[in-house]
C-alpha cells in the first residue's frame, strides 16, 4: 500500500512559541486516522500547517502528498491537489451563498486542472444530491456560509462541502463539538459514505464514544507536546477511556 | 407584465452597433469659454432663443462661482479656457488602430469578454462604425413611439418638444445649485431626454445604448426624465466596458422629475478610466444628479456602481415633495490604485409620510480614498416621515482610507432617521477558508467584495449585475498579495 | 472614593493611579493627561456655559467620562489615544430647550494600535431648540487593531426643535473595526400611549420615557450618589 500522506520530523511554531516538535505521520490510501491529544498537543495546528495556514511557521521537516512537497504549495494548490480541512469554526462569509461558494471552489479546482467550468445544471444536480444526503435544505443553500447557522448545522454544512468537493485527503478538526447526537450522526454517515480506498481520512477528536460509532477509525494516533508518542489500533481509544492522557504525557516528558 | 429586455449584451451582438457620429466636423470651436462660444454652440444646434438665454444667465453666474474644495478628493487645478466646449477635434488624439491604444485598456477588455468590434468604439478608434441595424433602431422607436414615449437626445427634443424641455430643465437643479452643474448649464451639448406619458408602463429598459442618433455628448452630458402621473420606466446609464475618453473633465447632469403614483428606476455602472497604476491620466467625474418626487405616491431609485474615474463627485439625489412618495439610493463604489471616490446621495424629506433607504457600499484598495457623504433632511411638515441609512466600508490594504460622513438634520419630532454605519476589513480567516476551499487569494476577495455589496448588487438589472460582479473582481485585480 | 474637583483648567493623573472625580463646575478650558497604566472616571455637570475639554491618554491607560450639558455654549471635546492599548468611554447627554443653541462636538483619534473607544451620546431637545451634534473619529495611516464605536441618538419633543448630527469616521488603515450610528426620533407613542392608559398624564409620561432614554447612559455610572446627581439634574424646568 502507498503512503498518501508521509509527514516526517514536522516542526512549527505560531509566533515564538514552538507547537509541533518533531512529528511523523503515515497514512495510507484509504485509511482513516484518529488524532487525539490533551488541549495544548498540537492537534489544530497540525491541521492548519497541513492546510498551510500563513499564520503557522513550519521550522522543520518534511511533509509529502502523493509524491508532493506539500510544503512548497500554496494554500489554494493544497486544496486543488485535493486536501479538505472540515473546521473546528467555521468562519462567516457575509452575502456569499453556499452554493456560490461551492461553484467557486469547483471551478477553480477545475481551471487548475485545465478542465471547463460546470454548466448550470451539472452542478445544481451535483449539490442536490449531497445536500439531501446531509439534510440540508435548499434555504440553506441561499444562505451566506456560515452566517447565523447552529454549531451543528456549521459543521453539517462542512461535511456538505467535503462532499461536493470530493477531495482525496480529508481532516476533520473537533467535527463533534457543538453538535447534537442525531446531527453527528448525520455527519458519522456522511463520512462513511464518503471512504473509499482512494481517499483518506484525519479525524481529530476526544470523543472516542463519536469515534468507535461514527468515524471506526484503522489507526489511533497520541499526540502530546507536539509529537506522537503512541499509535496504535482502535484498542488505544479504551486505554484513554480509562486512565485519560495522563500515562501518556510521561512517555512525552520523559 | 413582462418586460423585454435590452441589455448591454444585446447592444453589443452583431445586430446592433454604436451609433457614433464619426464624420469630423470641419465647425469647431476654438478652446477656451466665453459668451461667444457660447452663443456659437447654441447657434450650431439652433436652438430657440430662450435656451440660448438660459445657457448665458448660467455663464454669468459660473464667472461668479468657486470651484468647491470641501470634498475629499485632491486633483491639479482645472483650466476652464484650455477646454474645447464644442466638437473637439479629435483626429490629432484619436488613436487610428487598436495597436495605437493602451494595452493595459486592451487586456481588461479581454477579461471581461467586449466583443472585438464594440472595443475599438470603447477605445475611441476612429473607425466607420456603419450603422447599419436601423432596422433594429427604428423598430425600438416606433414600439416607444406607440405608447407616447419620448426618447431622443435632449438636442432633437429641444427641437421637437421644446415646451417639456422648457418647462422642466433646471427645475431640480438650476443653474445656480453648483459649481459644475453651472458650468454645464452653460455648455451642455447632449444628453438624453425621456418622457413617459401617464398610465405608461416603458415596456422595456431604456439604456442610453439604443439613445438613437446618440452623438458623442462628450464632457457636458445632460440627461432628463420625465415620469408623469401613473407611469414607470427603468433607464439604465453607462456600462462595464472601461471608456476611453480624450475628455479629462465631465460634468454632466441628471434632472428626473416623477409626478403622482409614478416610478423611475435609474441604473448606473460607470467604469470611465480611472488612470493609470501611478494615478497618470484618468477622468475627473463631477456629476450632479438629482430627482424630484413631485407628486403623492412618486417613487425614485438609484442605483449605482462606481468603479471607475480617477476622480469621482457625485451625489445623486431625491427630493421628496409629494407625500408618500419614496426615494432609494443603492450604491457600490470601489476604489483601486490612486482613485478618488467622494460619493453619496442627498434625502429631502418635505412631505407626509415620505419614506427614503440608503445603502451604501465602499470599497477602498492600493492607495485609494472612498468617501461617503450623505445628507439626510426632515423638514418641519415632513410628518411621519421616515429614514433608513446604511453604509459599510470595506478595506483592502493599509494605505486606503474610508470615510463615513453622513449628515442628518431633524426638524420635525413624528419623523426619524437612523444611520448605521461600519468600517471592517477581509479578515484573515475568511481568506484562509476561502483559498482552503481552493480558491486563489484573488478569487477570495472578489467572491467576498461581491458577497459585501450583494443588497446593491441585486438592485441592477440582471444582466446588468452579471456584468458588475465581473467588473468588482477585474477593478480589484492586484490588491492582495 | 469620588473625589470632588471644580473647574479643571489642569491635571496630570500619575503612571499607574486611580482616581474617580465629579466636576460640578466647569472652567472653559481643561486639559487633561492621564499616564500610563492610569485608571480614571470622571463625571462632569455642565450648564450654559461654554466649555472645551481635551484628554492625553497614555500606553495601558483607560479614561471614562460622562459629561452632562444642559443649555447654551458649545462644548468640545477631544480625545487623543496616544499609547498602545488606550482606552477611552466618552459618553454624553445633552438637554436643549427655549431658544438654545448648542453645538456639541468631539473628536476621537486613534493615535496608537490596540486603542478601543466607545461613546454613547443621547439628546433630548424641546421648545425652539437647536442641537448640532459632530462626531468624529479618527484612525491615521498604519495604525493597527483599532476598535471605536460611537453612537448618537436623539429625540425631538416639539415641533420646532432640531437636532442636526454630523458623524464624521475618517479611517487611513485596515486592520480596524469601527462602527457608528445615529438617530433622530421621536418619544415611541405606543409607550406614550399605554402609559396613559394607565392613567398618567401625558406631561408626566413624557418625562418618564424622556428620563428612560437618557437612563442608558447614567446606568452605567457605578457610583450612586453621582448617578443620582446626574439623574437629577438631567430634566427640563417646568
């Protein structure tokens, strides 16, 4: 099996404070990972450097997508090159609908790959479908992102655009925060419709009831410090369940 | 009922081309200004004494006039006498081919789609554009002509209409309002002149495209527009295409009178050049635009999108005399490299139960100043009277500035007047989303600019805001990054 | 403890002091520097008179000042925010009856990045009064997070009073949130209404809502007796 995602020694910092310090990572096509980590580890900001937030400062390393130096890419290139980030906030974009902004984001992807635009009705019936999957009205649809929308229906709407982007690498940040049981199952089943041996999955989350019903994770992955300090298979979110990071904070001092 | 459209797309197809004038004229004037000038333009368009008089009162008072200095813009001083006010000679200027224009003009006529006939008119290629869809232009007429619309330039309606003419011109904005709106008074060469008879609904957009016979009304535009009672019409004014004019100086003006239960719709798109990228070059655009509700139930909208000249003044106005009557005011003005916008709109409530919105949008990049200046007024028999004013700025870059200077005068203690106004900027969050999404940091600031102005945006014209929202992202092209 | 000061024409609050203080008596010019790190509030009463007053804030510093005006003469107020994270909360309430005149103007400038201001500014005019309002607030080139809000509402209770406002936000720099607004209005006549079924008469009811309006700005005064110095003061003669 290839790696689709090969991050190796990751260091970064925000502003002077170092975050990430030596993290390594494999992930495979088709697999899903699991993040978990005490407030502090470095989960968010490992999304955001993977993405290429400007506000991250990669000091070291090395990170690889499908054969890319994801490093040297542009934020835009990343997403086009087919890296989603579901987030944590989603942020408010006042007066521009969801569905402009979907047929944006379709049409830049396809211009980079030399492809023409949608037409109108190609891509109407492309949001349809996912927006009924997800239970998302076509009011919704209207709306400006992200303006006066629940936690829930944010993070729905996030789903709803990894669906109509079908991207190949997806990282999920804190998706079950702020949304109630029958909404993350929606979203649960959302993802599981959307794994294929194609595509893989980087979900970060504490909540391992959320991740053994929804997510069924192949790999569980301890961050603390800023670095991985244990891997392991689903067995691990058990481990947690009973003794929280604790144990492994010492492994990461020591 | 349905209206046939018009749009700046049609006007563009092969069917229809520009109805320039391009024989060169031997009859000018000489440069400068003075009452003989005056008399000689008048003479050449043989014009009725009386509009001859008007033309003179207004120059006396112009010598007597300062130029106004209190808005925010800064230009070189004007010379009134290194002006042509009468056919200009445009041979020496003119540019022969396409090679001769400006290749930057030449690539944003390309982004934004001009066809390549319609670019060398835009450009002010000296080309015989052969008019040859007077088919076309004669069936518009004879449809108006049916219903009792007039619509002519304002030459051939002081020929054939002289009494409407004489009766409204200067009546909501007489010679003695501004500065420039005197000196246009005084030379005004062309225009467009509309009259909608009572009970008329105009079955389709008026846009100064399909003005027939349309010359070249230059630097001193005048434009009136007469609603009677129970009527309707949509006009729309200007277009996205950048214009090339050899003119620095325009101050035109818009006289819109609206009687009882009638509506008028004015759209404007004005991209005139705004200069270089070091602010060379670029029109000065003063215009005075102002309507009268006149009667009970009188509607008047304005909507505008601002994004070119190098120097905008401009605050098209409502008078709100007749009770109940309405007056709205839509605007988006962006402003790029060097350019000045000092921009607004004017609400005077003097009857019962007038009502007036106001929204603006400003959008300030590069080294640009964007001003809105309002003037929000009840007078004291403007009972219940109410108004609704919004204004956002929106910054790109740190070396622009906004400027929020709304004025409100409360006289009358039943009428109210709220003014809301914010200044923010692209935050960094929103353009990381964006470009997460895979979107270009360009993309991402035109996809949120025209997601700011959407309430103006949706006030056009459809065909009209499809080509808006195209020319929000090509006036903005390399403000970020 | 509130301290009692009349007619200010100077003063310097140290580096790092606290000080609250009520002006009962107002000279016709004041300048005021408040250092580093100084927490001040001040509570002025004004009437007929006029009165100029312009404060220095410095780095961490914060300011809050109240001032009432009542009548003739103008009052001018302007504020600087000269050192990083500054913070100044420059509320007014203005009451013009008779033939008065007032103009009342302010000037915010954000001359240092990380400032915040707020200024709320209420009027109640009535008879043949005449209140202007100018409010400005200015943010120079290159400043950075600047948060200022200024809002003006006023209310006309007769037919011949007028209250023109003329906001004025001049802004040269982006990374900025400003807001403003301003109303003229009238007393709502659906309160005014129900008061008087319940048996209030419509002079009495007047003075409620009047007095509830202006109450947005007094409430925030932590200090009771000189809420109720301000509360008292702040209505018409009869």
């Amino acid at each position: 099996m290839s790696a689709w995602l090969e991050i190796k020694d990751l260091h970064a910092k925000v502003g002077d404070k170092p975050i990430l310090n030596g993290l390594s990572l494999t992930i495979n096509a088709g697999e899903t990972h699991v993040i978990m980590g005490p407030n502090g580890s470095g989960k968010s900001t490992l999304s955001n450097v993977l993405c290429g937030n400007p506000h991250y400062e990669v000091t070291g390393g090395s990170v690889e997508f499908k054969g890319q130096n994801l490093l040297e890419m542009s934020v835009e290139e990343r997403a086009r090159a087919g890296i989603f980030l579901a987030f944590q906030s989603p942020t408010e974009l006042p007066g521009v609908s969801m569905s402009t902004f979907m047929k944006y984001a379709l049409n830049a992807r396809r211009k980079a790959a030399g492809e023409k635009e949608l037409d109108a009705v190609s891509f109407m019936k492309r949001i349809k479908i996912r927006a009924q999957a997800l239970d998302i009205t076509d009011e919704m649809l209207k709306r400006p992102v992200n303006v006066g929308f629940s936690g829930g229906e944010k993070k729905r709407l996030e789903i709803f655009q990894m669906a109509v982007l079908e991207p190949d690498f997806c990282i999920l940040d804190e998706m079950d925060s702020g949304m109630d049981v029958d909404a993350v199952k929606v979203a649960g089943s959302g993802v599981q419709i959307m794994r294929s041996p194609e595509r893989s999955f980087l979900v970060i989350s504490h909540n391992t009831k959320f991740l053994r019903e929804q997510i069924k994770p192949d790999h569980v992955h301890i961050l603390a410090l800023g670095q991985v300090v244990a891997e392991g298979g689903a067995e691990l979110m058990d481990e947690i369940d009973r003794n929280g990071f604790a144990g492994f904070l010492k492994e990461a001092v020591a | 009922m349905t209206q046939e459209k018009l749009s700046a797309q049609d006007a563009v197809s092969d069917t229809y081309h520009y109805g320039f004038e391009t024989q060169v004229s031997a009859e000018t004037a000489p440069k400068g200004l003075n009452e003989d000038i005056i008399r000689f333009i008048s003479a050449k368009k043989k014009e009725p004494e009386w509009l001859l008089e008007f033309r003179l009162k207004a120059y006396r008072h112009w010598l007597t006039m300062k130029e106004p200095k209190w808005a925010k813009v800064a230009y070189p001083p004007i010379d009134y006498q290194d002006i042509y006010y009468y056919a200009a000679p445009t041979s020496a200027t003119t540019p022969k081919s396409l090679d001769e224009v400006d290749p930057e003009l030449l690539k944003t006529y390309d982004k934004l789609g001009v066809p390549l006939h319609e670019r060398e008119v835009l450009a002010g290629v000296a080309v015989d554009a052969v008019f040859d869809s007077v088919s076309v232009a004669t069936t518009f007429r004879e449809k108006l002509a049916r219903q009792g619309i007039i619509f002519c330039s304002i030459s051939e309606a002081v020929q054939n209409h002289p009494d409407l003419v004489k009766k409204y011109l200067g009546s909501v904005v007489p010679y003695t309002d501004n500065f420039f709106a005197c000196l246009n008074s005084a030379v005004f060469t062309d225009g467009t002149f509309v009259y909608i008879p009572k009970g008329v609904r105009c079955p389709m957009e008026l846009s100064t495209y399909f003005r027939i016979n349309a010359k070249k009304s230059g630097q001193f535009e005048r434009t009136m527009i007469i609603a009677d009672d129970n009527s309707y019409v949509s006009y729309l004014e200007g277009c996205t295409a950048p214009q090339r004019d050899e003119n620095q100086l325009h101050a035109a003006i818009v006289e819109i009178i609206v009687m009882n239960d009638a509506e008028v719709k004015y759209s404007t798109v004005q991209n005139w050049y705004p200069g270089d990228k070091d602010g060379k070059g670029g029109i000065y655009n003063f215009v005075t635009k102002r309507g009268l509700c006149k009667g009970v139930n009188a509607k008047l909208s304005w909507t505008q999108v601002e994004t070119g000249s190098a120097v905008t003044w401009k605050y098209p106005s409502c008078v709100l005399m007749g009770d109940n009557s309405r007056g709205e005011f839509y605007s988006v003005a962006i402003t790029n490299n060097y350019q000045q916008a000092d921009t607004g709109t004017k609400m005077i409530h003097l009857g019962k139960n007038t009502s007036s919105t106001i929204v603006s949008k400003g959008i300030s990049a590069g080294k640009s100043q964007n001003t809105y200046r309002g003037l929000v007024k009840m007078g004291k028999a403007a009972d219940n009277a109410r108004n609704f004013s919004q204004c956002d700025s929106l910054l790109i870059g740190n070396q622009c500035g906004a400027h929020t200077l709304p004025y409100m005068v409360g006289g009358n203690p039943t009428a109210s007047i709220e003014h809301e106004a914010t200044t923010s900027k692209i935050s960094d969050e929103q353009l990381f989303y964006c470009r997460q999404r895979g979107l270009s940091a360009e993309e991402a600031v035109s996809l949120i600019v025209n997601g700011f102005c959407k309430d103006v945006m949706q006030k056009l014209p459809m065909e009209f805001a499809v080509e808006a929202t195209r020319l929000v992202a090509v006036t903005l092209e390399g403000s970020v990054g | 403890m509130v301290e009692e000061i009349s007619k200010i024409t100077q003063l310097t609050i140290e580096t790092g002091k606290t000080a609250v203080f009520v002006e009962k008596q107002l000279s016709d010019k004041a300048e005021i520097v408040i250092e580093a790190g100084a927490r001040v509030k001040h509570y002025r009463l004004h009437e007929n008179a006029e009165h100029a007053l312009s404060v220095k804030i410095g780095r961490g510093a914060s300011y809050e000042v109240v001032t009432l005006h009542k009548g003739n003469g103008d009052l001018t107020l302007s504020f600087d925010l000269a050192g990083e994270e500054a913070f100044c909360r420059s509320d007014v309430v203005y009451l013009l009856g008779g033939e008065e005149k007032s103009l009342i103007s302010s000037d915010v400038r954000h001359n240092a990045d990380n400032t915040v201001s707020r200024q709320l500014v209420k009027g109640a005019v009535t008879g043949k009064a005449f209140a202007t309002f100018e409010g400005g607030v200015l943010i120079p080139y290159e400043r950075k997070k600047i948060d200022g809000a200024q809002q003006h509402r006023a209310i006309l209770l007769s037919p011949d009073a007028t209250v023109k406002a003329v906001p004025r936000l001049e802004i040269y720099a982006d990374d900025v949130k400003c807001a403003h607004g301003s109303a003229i209005g009238s007393l709502n006549q659906d309160q005014l209404y129900y008061l008087m079924t319940r048996g209030i008469d419509e002079a009495d009811a007047r003075a409620l809502l009047t007095r509830a309006f202006l109450d947005e700005v007094f409430d925030s005064i932590e200090e009771d007796d000189v809420r109720e110095d301000f509360r008292r003061l702040a209505v018409f003669e009869k």
